[in-house]
C-alpha cells in the first residue's frame, strides 16, 4: 500500500487546479462531475482585462445548476478523502480475491486427497 500522504498522479492536476484557483471542495467536484479538464481552467477563469467573464467559482457553479438542476452535489467530499476511500476499498476487494483464492485451494487440495485414497 502507498505511503500515507500519497496522493495519484491522476488527482494531482485537480489539488492544484484547486489551490492556484482558489477554488472549494465542492467547486471541483463539481468540474469533475461535469467532465471538464483541470488544464482549462486558465482559459476559462476572467481577468481584469476581460471583465464581461464571469469568475471561475461563479462560472461553475452556473454550468452545474444549468446541467443538474442543483447548487451543489448531495455529497461534498475532498479529493484527497475520495482517494484514500478508493484505495481503502481496493485494499479490501484484493484482500477478499485472496481470501477466496486461498479457500478454493484448500477444497481443491482435499478433494484430491479423497480421490488419492480410494
């Protein structure tokens, strides 16, 4: 299992997008339910010399309520608690495909003795 603070290459671009952005929890969870790009946002946040753009905060938030109907998503978690869920239930699944692994070995093990024997 990774080192506890680890955090995938995967969810990186999105921890950063968050903090040179200033953006919240919800805001990027709500950009990765809309299936934008982190690497976008540069193009789509407003700067003073394009004051007719609406924020990035602001500019989210619109497009979720537009496609979803909601201000915000029912369960609002980090990326870094979403990820460490992740691979606690990973963790479970491969140890459970093991467990199993294991039982069907000892059946097939004792079912072979029987047939040895007689």
């Amino acid at each position: 299992m990774p080192k506890k603070g680890f955090i995938s290459n995967k969810l990186r671009p999105w921890i950063d997008a968050r903090k040179k952005y200033h953006l919240s929890h919800a805001q990027i969870q709500m950009t990765r339910e809309l299936g934008m790009n982190p690497k976008s946002f540069r193009k789509l946040s407003g700067d003073k010399q394009e004051p007719w753009k609406l924020s990035l905060p602001a500019y989210i938030e619109k497009l979720y309520k537009k496609r979803f109907g909601e201000k915000l998503p029912d369960d609002v978690r980090s990326i870094e608690v979403r990820d460490i869920e992740k691979r606690k239930r990973q963790a479970e699944k491969k140890k459970k495909k093991q467990e199993l692994l294991e039982q069907s070995e000892s059946n097939s093990s004792e079912k072979t003795q029987g047939l040895i024997e007689k």
